[in-house]
C-alpha cells in the first residue's frame, strides 16, 4: 500500500505575526509534540522571557470535561494536521482577544 503524500503546512505572513503578538501579549503558546502514533498540539504559558512554563502544559483534548490521559487527547495522523491546529488555537485566541476588547 503506497503512503498518502501529506502536503506541507507553511503559515502566512500574518498568521506568524498573530503567533507572535499573542505569544507576547497573552503569554500563551502552542506547539505540536510527536506522540505513539500521530501528533498532539499542546498549550503551555510563557514566561516575561516567552520561555516556556513546563508545568503549564495541557494537551488538546477529546472531551474537554474529562481530565488528561493519553486516551484523552486529539491525536493528528500528521505533522502536518497538527500545526493547522495550531494556528487554528491561536486563531482561537486571537478572535477571543478581539471579542473582550468591543
């Protein structure tokens, strides 16, 4: 059985720019971490430095009302699925940011 091709993600220009206005001003980040068999997405908090807060860490879950477990989490068949997602979160906030301030 032949392997799909994935296309590659690459972000625009202003999706770059919104990763790194939220980064710096909500002190929030997200990132794509290789799991078993496919990719999480993970959130953590950053600190004055934009480091990353280690016990900040939380995974993007199937059922947002159940806590973390590794059967718990949105599992992406590829790197690629998974660094949409990520943009999609920071989309998220951005929208939520742009909502709180009308």
């Amino acid at each position: 059985m032949a392997k799909q091709k994935v296309e590659a993600f690459f972000p625009k220009e202003e999706e770059i720019a919104m990763v790194g206005l939220i980064n710096k001003e909500v002190k929030v980040a997200f990132s794509v971490e290789k799991a078993d068999y496919g990719f999480y997405v993970v959130r953590y908090n950053l600190n004055d430095h934009l480091e990353g807060i280690k016990d900040t860490i939380s995974y993007k879950r199937i059922d947002t009302n159940e806590s973390d477990s590794k059967r718990n989490r949105v599992i992406f068949g590829n790197q690629s699925d998974a660094e949409r997602e990520v943009i999609k979160s920071y989309n998220q906030v951005f929208n939520y940011i742009q909502e709180k301030r009308k």
